[in-house]
C-alpha cells in the first residue's frame, strides 16, 4: 500500500525555529504531510508510536473475536465473525504500511510489541466468556473506535489519513453487527437478556477508558493537537460516545451500569449530554502495564503467530529475490 523510506529532518539540532514555524504553517492550512516532506523529529516520533499502536490493536483485536468463530450460535453468524476478523487482519496491515513510510519496519514495531515496550488498546485484556461478549465488542469497542478514528480522516499525515477512510467504513458496518447481535439477545429469552445485561456490565467501563487518559492527564494530547493529528481531545470524544451510545442501550431495554447517569442540559454548550460517574483510573493504569486478566495470553499467542509465521517471511523473501534475480537475468539477456 506504501512504500518504505527514511523520513524526518535527521536530528532535532537541524530544527530551526524558522524550520519549525514553515511545517506549523502547513499544518494550519490544512496541508497534508507526506512520507517525503521534511518533518520536526518529534511529530514522527509521535505518529510512528500512534500508529504503531493502532496497528497492533488491530491484530490483538482478531484473538479474543477468533476464538469464537467456531463456537458462533448459527452458521450466519459464524460467517459474519469470520469476515470480520479478516477485515481486522486488514486493518492491521494497512496501518503497519503507513508507519512503514516514516522508516520503520514492521519487524521493529512487532519486536517492539512483544518485548512490551510497545501497547495496544487495553480493552483487548479483558476476556470473552459470553457469545453476547462478542456482539458487546462490535457495538462499544468497534463504537468507541469509530468516535475516535473517525476525525483521524482529517488526520494531517496523509498516509493515515488515506488508511482511515477504508477502516472508518469497515468498523461502522462491525459496529451495526454488533449491535445487531446484541439486540437480538436483548429481544430474546430472560436468560438471554441477562446475558446481554451482564456483558454490558462488565464492558461499559473498560470501554470509556479506550479513549485514554484524562486530558490534564495525557501527556501527548495538546501537541498532538497542534499538529493536528488528533482533532479531539480524549475526554471529549468520550463525552461524544456516552451521547451516542446510552440511547442505543435504552432502545434495545439495557441499563447502562453507572449509578451517576444522568441527562444535563445545560452540557455541550447547551446542547444537552450525559454526566457519568468517575473512572477506575487505578484499574486502567494496572491493565495497560501489563496486569490485565488476559495481558500475558494475548502477548503469548502474537509471539506464537510471530515464531509461527517466520517461515512464510522467509519463503516470500526468498521467492521476491528469486523473481528480482531472473528479470536482471532477462533484462541483461534482452540487452
């Protein structure tokens, strides 16, 4: 999808002021950045560690939906799961192409990941023990992820932007899959709405914290704002979410597990919006450094993937570098 290069000004000590103020000027006027366009070290830095972990939540994403393929309830179902864990493997690669282009390699970022210096999103440390836990992930996790990859269209890299707009329009139609799903138990027997009830329970927390950390909190939010890499900060697009999301739940008869919910207003400028009560900040630092119920599972089985799949590397190389070495030999032979 995009081609590897070494890209950035070479060292912060070769970023003038002047240098500096030219590539905030492009950004302000809405300019797309491109692999090749001299760029502040930093705002490199910055989108190869956020793209990094975007692409690896994708491919982490596939194993807590993949084991469920074969225990779906129906053969639709099964079907429908397949297909999307396959557009998540997709999403995974597009996003590791585009952080390609800033000179790192794929090999570099999966390393990065395994040996833990690298994250992805937190909500993939929680376990699936419900068939209604999966319909859960399509409607909040994939919901959240649209709310925040959305914006990401406008992102000011380009290569992201462009990968965005074909992940955007994918998660939407896992989004109403999973709503679908959910809905469907909702509407079913008591049994099955208590399963519903009792999966939105345990994943409506988790999910509010996908958006991260406070902003007073976040350390990357307001520069990542300047260079307009993010259009919203963290707590607005959670604010954004919880809108969207509670009446989805009150129209399918759930109750979203917050004894503090409640409508204002006078919020949004008037507008109107949820107050919600206060996140498990404690809980959120805990999984994302590695105490989650399901962290070391879902490192162990990418480093099986990872040993698994090095093979199929070395074959593919292998045969580029064959078929490079017979179209040099054709090309002197033609000559």
């Amino acid at each position: 999808m995009y081609s590897q290069g070494l890209i950035g000004s070479g060292s912060e000590n070769e970023e003038s002021e002047a240098f500096l103020a030219r590539f905030q000027a492009r950004i302000d006027a809405e300019e797309k950045i491109e692999p090749n366009d001299a760029m502040p070290l930093a705002y490199r830095k910055t989108l190869i560690r956020q793209i990094g972990q975007h692409a690896h939540s994708e491919i982490v994403g596939m194993l807590p939906e993949g084991n469920w393929i074969t225990r779906a309830p129906t053969l639709r179902r099964k079907m429908a799961l397949l297909a999307k864990v396959q557009d998540e493997g997709g999403h995974g690669l597009y996003l590791y192409s585009a952080a390609e282009t800033l000179g790192v390699s794929r090999e570099e970022m999966t390393e990065e990941l395994l040996s833990g210096r690298a994250k992805y999103s937190s909500i993939f440390n929680y376990p699936t023990p419900t068939w209604a836990d999966i319909g859960m992930i399509g409607w909040l996790v994939d919901g959240a992820a649209i709310m925040n990859q959305v914006p990401l269209c406008r992102c000011s890299f380009g290569p992201y932007a462009r990968a965005m707009v074909r992940v955007c329009r994918e998660e939407s139609f896992h989004q109403r899959q999973g709503y679908e799903i959910v809905m469907t138990l909702a509407e079913g027997t008591d049994e099955q709405k208590e399963m519903a009830q009792d999966s939105l329970n345990r994943w409506w927390w988790p999910a509010l914290m996908m958006f991260g950390p406070h902003d007073a909190d976040s350390s990357n939010s307001d520069q990542s704002m300047l260079w307009k890499i993010k259009r919203f900060t963290n707590d607005e697009l959670r604010q954004k979410f919880v809108d969207a999301t509670v009446p989805q739940a009150e129209k399918i008869g759930l109750k979203i597990p917050d004894p503090d919910l409640k409508w204002n207003p006078e919020k949004n400028d008037g507008a109107g919006g949820y107050d919600f009560g206060a996140l498990d900040w404690d809980e959120f630092w805990r999984v994302v450094k590695g105490g989650g119920p399901m962290n070391r599972d879902r490192i162990a089985a990418r480093k099986a993937a990872w040993e698994n799949g090095r093979w199929v590397r070395e074959a593919a190389l292998a045969h580029a570098a064959k078929r490079e070495e017979r179209a040099a030999t054709a090309k002197v032979a033609a000559e």
